[in-house]
C-alpha cells in the first residue's frame, strides 16, 4: 500500500511539474503575442504623429504668412543670388530668408530627434530645401563667421545632408 502511495505521489508531482512547464510555456507565448502588439501599437502611434507632424508643417508652410515671406525670400534671390545667369549665393539674409530658413531649421531638429523619417520629408520638402539652403549658404556661413556660432542653421545643414542620400 505504500508503494502504490509513493507512485500516485510521484505521479501527482510529474503532472504537477508538467503543468507549471506547460503554464510557463503559455505564459511566454502570451508575453511575446503582448510584446509584439504593444510594438505595432507604438509604431502605429509615432507613424500618426508623424503624420500630424507633418500635416502641422504642411499648414504652416502652406500658410499666408510663410507663403509672403517665401515669396520675399524668392524675390530677394532673385535679385542678389545670380550673377550673368549663374548662381552665386547671397552674400547676406534678409529677414524673410531667415525665416524661411528657420521653418528648415525646425522640419531638420524634428528629423534629428527622430519625429519625422528622412523619407517622408525627403518626399515633401527635399527639392526645394535643397535650393534654399544652396542659394542661402554663403549667407549663412557669413553669419556663423560673423556671430561666431558655427551652429546658425545647422540643423537645416543637416537635413540636406541626411535626406540628400
């Protein structure tokens, strides 16, 4: 009798063993089911604020009041960026250049601390930040020289640099 005791006890703690394995097998699989849904929920959350980043952006650039000092900005070059049909940079910035420069600026510090992705203002405003900061350039760098702040723009320098890939 004893030994038939014995084995119904082993056999209750085999089945015992059995169960929490197959529990803690369960429990890890539901782990990894949880983690990967909270990383789908954490990309689908950057991906809409992205969008409502750039939405935001869109609007402002979009704007009357960056869209005058755009047309400033084009007017300006224009008239002191070509040299007998070439393109030479600005020697200085007027105040609009400075502002629209300043709207990069901003779309370059929200790609720097990973708001944005380089695609998706790569798509948007690439091209034309690229002929802004090309015909600014030598405005700028002057005024890094003469402020002594290498860092004047560096943000809009970047991201010609990263989107320019």
């Amino acid at each position: 009798m004893d030994t038939f005791l014995t084995l119904v006890i082993a056999l209750g703690g085999i089945a015992t063993g059995i169960g929490a394995i197959w529990a803690a097998l369960v429990a890890r699989r539901q782990a990894q089911v949880t983690e990967r849904s909270l990383a789908e929920q954490t990309e689908r959350a950057r991906l809409a604020l992205e969008y409502d980043l750039l939405s935001r952006l869109q609007d402002r650039f979009a704007s009357p009041h960056l869209l005058s000092m755009r047309r400033a900005t084009a007017k300006y070059l224009l008239d002191n960026a070509f040299i007998d049909g070439g393109a030479v940079g600005v020697p200085t910035l007027n105040s609009a250049a400075v502002e629209v420069c300043s709207f990069y600026e901003e779309v370059g510090e929200l790609l720097k601390f990973g708001l944005l992705r380089a695609e998706s203002v790569w798509i948007r405003y690439y091209v034309v930040a690229q002929a802004y900061w090309l015909l600014c350039k030598p405005g700028i760098e002057k005024m890094r020289h003469e402020w002594k702040d290498p860092s004047i723009f560096e943000e809009f320098e970047q991201l010609i640099r990263l989107t320019g890939k």
